[in-house]
C-alpha cells in the first residue's frame, strides 16, 4: 500500500470511506484520488501478497517438519516428494496470481516479482529458530528445551 501512495499512518481509520461506493475520492499521502474500483484492485492484490507470504512461509514449515532431531543438514533434502509438493505449491501460487481471469473468479491479482520477497525472511527465521532447537535438543538430551519443545 505504501509503495502506490498510502502511508501507514494513513490507513487507520480509512475503512468506512474505503468500502463507500459512492465515494470516488479518497486521497493517499500524496493527494491521489482513487475511485473504488481501484482501491479494491490494490486491496485485492494486498491480499494476493498475503496469500503468497503464507505460501513462502509454509516453504519453512514442511522443511523443519521433516525431522525431530536431525539438521536439514545432516538429513538432506533428498525426499523428491516433498520437494515437488514445495515445487507445486509455489507454482499454483503463481497459477493463481498471473492465469488471466482468476482476478473475477477468486480475486487474486498479479504481483511484482520483490512483492514475492517479503516473506522470504520471515521464513529464514523460522527455519533457524528451528534449527537452534534442535541442536539445543542434541546438545543437552534430556534437557529443558527438550522437555518444553519436543513432541
């Protein structure tokens, strides 16, 4: 929203005049009219953006589930089932957001490519935290880490 116009500060308490149809004026930080139809566009590809994320977070979800104790250093990435899932996840995501006519149908809207990238250390993050874990969980056996986080 910042990057077509719309400060942060400005989006709080903009809902109503958001969602008025008749309303073909609301202003962004830089005095730029948007009627409805294109405020809905931005928000639906918002949501698209969003949608997307939770895909690139799911990338480090399957991956820090693939084991309880093992790096995915040490077990690899050698399972070719769930890298085509991880493949085909993405890959419907895209589907999704560039196949003409999806926009009518779900409401999803074509993304720039660094629109893509936002999530991608959201998941680094969770991927690490995970991997300290479980060498806490080797380090000390037994230990309290094991005891509050191992399944």
């Amino acid at each position: 929203m910042a990057e077509n116009g719309f400060r942060p500060s400005t989006l709080l308490g903009i809902r109503k005049n958001w969602d008025d149809l008749t309303n073909e004026s609301v202003e962004d930080s830089y005095g730029q009219q948007w009627s409805y139809i294109d405020r809905k566009i931005l928000e639906y590809t918002c949501h698209s953006a969003f949608f997307v994320s939770i895909v690139i977070v799911q990338w480090a979800d399957v991956i820090i589930c693939k084991t309880r104790k093992l790096s995915v250093f040490t077990q690899g990435m050698n399972n070719w089932v769930l890298n085509t899932g991880i493949m085909f996840e993405t890959a419907l995501a895209a589907f999704m957001c560039y196949t003409p006519g999806l926009d009518k149908a779900l409401r999803v809207y074509p993304l720039r490519f660094w629109w893509w990238l936002p999530a991608l250390p959201f998941s680094l993050i969770i991927w690490l935290y995970d991997e300290g874990r479980r060498w806490l969980l080797r380090k000390y056996p037994g230990g309290w880490v094991e005891q509050e986080t191992y399944y």
